[in-house]
C-alpha cells in the first residue's frame, strides 16, 4: 500500500487531491503548512510527500530539505505555480524526486506519485493471485474465481495487504498502520467490520480466516491445515 503525505496551503485543493487518492485506496494525511508537514514526518512513515513549496511556517523547501537530509526514505513530489526551468531545476535541487506545476491534471499527478512509490517499496508483480482470488493493482479491479468483486477502496486495501502476507497473520495493528491513515481511531471496530464486509463478498468456500488474538490471514487450508501462500504472477 502507499501512504502520502499532502501539504499545500490551498485547502479545497490539498483535500480534492487527498479524496482522490484515497479513492484509490492510498493512505492519505493532509497539511496545509510546513511546520505540520514536519511533525507528521517525525511521526509517521510516508512513501512519499506531495509539498507545495509556498507554505507558512516552514516552506516546501525547507520541509524538503529535511526529507532528503533523513533516512526516512520517503519521497517527494513538488508543487509548485511557478512554470520557469530554472524553478524547476532549484526544486529538484533542494532534493525532491519529481516537480508538478500548477495547475495540474490529476491524472498526471497520481501517475507520478505511482512512480516515486514504487521506488520506495520492493517491486511487486502488478497482479497478486492467491487460491482463486485475484487483485490487478494497476487496473484497481479483484476477483474471485474469474467473477468480479465490487469492493470499497478499503477492502480493496485491506485484501491487498493481506494477499501481499503470502498466507501470514497480519495484525489489526498492521491492517491499521497500511490501510488507513491518522485520522483512524485505535480503539474503532472499523477493522473487524470491513473484515467482515470483505469476506462476504470474497464468498464460498470461506478464504478470508480470523486468527484468534492474532489476526487475519487469507488463504484455503493446504495438507497440514495451513493456508497456502501467494502466488503472484505477472500479466502484460
């Protein structure tokens, strides 16, 4: 999964592009200065950051200067309304990865944003298939069986993780940490419920198993009672 952190001082436009991306089922934080941008990268772990270099406070390129002064590994694309190359160039300077002028299209935008995260994380075949259950991740479709599954962006996140754990326990801790963002409470039954969500629509024979005090792991039951793994593959 990816998680991204968004600062721009234009509210309407850091939270339309926050929406969007949570569609998708990325795990979305949102800033409107730099000095918050900072204090969530001290706290939380982003694939990459999304920084308007005009902010209060700190600017982007301050905020950028830290990131690529970190070992945090986090990413980050650049925003600016400025259209010059010599903008363009001082910003891939301070240590950004990539630079958007504004006005952008979204498209564009999510397709860089793809491609700065996959320099962050191991390399994962595009499709990830376990016992029938299928997830195209660049097309943001899953199935079943060959049937098509209609899922929310958060069970669509939710089987992604689960389907990259190769059959392992994972935690609702973990679920929580790469399928949501900040704003989700600890202490919420929003894990167990989109769980629960998802295996009814995952359908029979029963593939999606609660570990007790443990938690979740997908997979049919193999010779000795375990599920099987993941197998990816890949389709061109």
């Amino acid at each position: 999964m990816v998680r991204v952190l968004v600062a721009d001082d234009e509210r309407m436009l850091a939270d339309m592009v926050a929406e969007g991306l949570r569609r998708l089922s990325m795990a979305v934080d949102v800033v409107y200065d730099g000095d918050s941008a900072l204090d969530r990268l001290g706290v939380n772990r982003y694939d990459v950051a999304v920084l308007d270099r005009d902010m209060p406070g700190r600017s982007g390129d301050e905020v950028c200067r830290r990131i690529a002064g970190s070992d945090a590994g986090t990413r980050v694309l650049m925003l600016t309304a400025a259209v010059g190359i010599r903008d363009r160039v001082e910003g891939l300077g301070l240590g950004a990865d990539d630079y958007l002028t504004k006005p952008f299209a979204f498209a564009e935008l999510v397709a860089r944003l793809q491609a700065l995260a996959r320099r962050t994380a191991p390399a994962l075949p595009p499709v990830l298939q376990q016992d029938g259950v299928e997830l195209d991740v660049a097309r943001h479709t899953a199935a079943r069986d060959g049937l098509a599954l209609s899922l929310s962006p958060k069970e669509f996140a939710v089987l992604h993780v689960l389907l990259r754990a190769g059959g392992r326990v994972v935690s609702p801790e973990d679920l929580l940490e790469q399928a949501w963002d900040e704003h989700i409470d600890p202490f919420t039954n929003t894990v167990r419920t989109t769980i629960m969500t998802l295996r009814r629509k995952l359908g029979d024979p029963p593939v999606l198993h609660t570990v007790p005090r443990a938690g979740y792991r997908l997979g049919m039951p193999g010779p000795s009672g375990s599920p099987s793994g993941a197998q990816p593959r890949t389709q061109w």
